[in-house]
C-alpha cells in the first residue's frame, strides 16, 4: 500500500473547512474522497 501525498492547498483548503466553517471532520473527509484519518495530521499542525 503506498503513501498517498495531499497537496498543501488540498490540506488548506480541507482544514479551513473544519475550522473555519465549522464542517465536522467526518463530512469534510467524505466530500474530498479521503478516510477521515488523513486528515487529522494536518488539522493537528493547523491548530
């Protein structure tokens, strides 16, 4: 299984829909097609 790499602006974009907007992790995950566990690295960095 390879690593998959998000660009920074995927990350940005995904990350201030969480705290910016307030979108539960678990929704934003799923309208970008990606398990909800990718994107808790960069939400950690973010806050």
């Amino acid at each position: 299984m390879s690593k998959v790499n998000f660009s920074d602006e995927f990350k940005r974009d995904a990350v201030s829909q969480i705290t910016e907007r307030g979108y539960p992790v678990s929704e934003v995950s799923e309208r970008f097609g990606c398990d909800h566990l990718l994107l808790r690295p960069a939400l950690a960095l973010a806050t």
